[in-house]
C-alpha cells in the first residue's frame, strides 16, 4: 500500500510551484490494482443522521483530536435543493461549526463556517483528469481530479475514490491555500490535507494546516 505521497508530490499555489508530501497515518492508495476511472456515485451523502469521525492533526497548534461531523438538519436559506447543516465537534476544545451542504445536479456546494463566508465546489463525475473552476464571493479558485482507484484509511478500503486537488486565493494580502482531499463513494471525505492563510479583514491573519483521517462513519 503505498502514500498518497506517491500520487501527488507537488502543487503550484498561487502561482508559485510548492513541493510537499502528504503524511496519513494509515492511509493510501493502492497503485498495483487501481480501479478504472468512474464517477463518484454519491461522494457527499447528505441525509440527516450521517455521521463521520476523523482524527484531525492540526500542525499549527500540534495537536491531535477527534473531529465529529454529523449531518443534524435542513437549513432555512431557500435554494432549488434544500441545503443540510453539517455540524463539526472538536473532542479537544468543544469546537462547534456548522457548514451547509446542497448538492444541486452534478454540482456539490460546501459552505464552510457559520458565516457562510467559505465556499468549495465538487463536481461531477469524478473522473481522472477533470478540472473546473469557480468564484464564490471573492475567492477565485481551480479543481482537479488528480487520480481515482482504491483507497484505504483506519475506517476502511474504498474501491473507485477520487483525490481531487484544490487551489484557491483570494487576490488580496497572499491570501490564498490549496486542499488535497479524498472522497470515497457512498461513504464521503476519507482523507483531507488543508493549508491556508487568510486576513480575516480585522487585522488577524488565521492560518490553518490540518489533515483528517477517517475513523469510523455512518451512512443511513
């Protein structure tokens, strides 16, 4: 079973070429028997009552924790498709976040924090070599398929994953960041890696650098 280091072992993020290396614990790909490109058949399952566990290594504060996503509920903003609010608890400082996930056609809409402010697009199918491309509020941003086949985690071996490649930015004070994450059918996210730096406007720079790992999980 070899890393996910394997697969991508550099990013070019705003505009400029930056080397790195995934480090999972306990997660992979397996490169000998790879699955044949397919779309992801429902790589964000959205029904209330879903619920995921990651162990989360947050690489700034070097702290390691259990990060609990649960799918608790529709949300009031109006859309063609009702959003569902996806609460994140932090089993190290009781963290409480709620992200709304629509899913709209071949198009999966993640608004990330209470205020909505964050927004990362998945589109479908999920196919090796696919890219796009969006803009949510001022973030400008560019996605790729970067690699589909089996892979595996602390919860599991997942046949027909996607790692898809994400950088982002926002065009003002470096703002900006990238995100590898690996989404396994009918199951979700079983991998991610985040890096970011942000102005939050007020003076403070916020700067993230996490990667997740599935623990355990459950769809209904």
């Amino acid at each position: 079973m070899k890393s996910i280091a394997k697969i991508i072992t550099a990013r070019i993020i705003m505009g400029m070429a930056v080397a790195f290396c995934i480090v999972v614990s306990g997660c992979g790909v397996n490169e000998s028997q790879p699955s044949p490109p397919q779309p992801v058949a429902n790589p964000f399952p959205n029904t209330v009552g879903n619920w995921w566990v990651y162990e989360r290594n947050d690489l700034v504060a070097n702290v390691i924790d259990t990060l609990t996503i649960s799918v608790t509920g529709p949300d009031s903003v109006v859309a063609p498709e009702v959003p569902r609010v996806w609460t994140l608890t932090s089993s190290a400082t009781g963290e409480l976040l709620s992200n709304t996930v629509t899913v709209i056609g071949d198009t999966i809409t993640v608004r990330q924090g209470n205020g909505l402010v964050r927004v990362e697009q998945f589109v479908l199918p999920f196919e090796k070599g696919r890219t796009w491309s969006g803009r949510a509020g001022e973030e400008s941003d560019s996605s790729k398929v970067t690699g589909v086949g089996r892979m595996s985690a602390p919860a599991g071996s997942f046949p027909g994953s996607a790692v898809i490649e994400r950088g982002w930015s926002t065009g003002f004070e470096g703002n900006g960041g990238w995100t590898i994450t690996l989404v396994a059918p009918n199951v979700g996210i079983i991998g991610r890696r985040e890096v970011y730096n942000l102005n939050d406007g007020g003076g403070v720079r916020i700067v993230i650098n996490e990667i997740w790992t599935l623990l355990d999980y459950r769809i209904m």
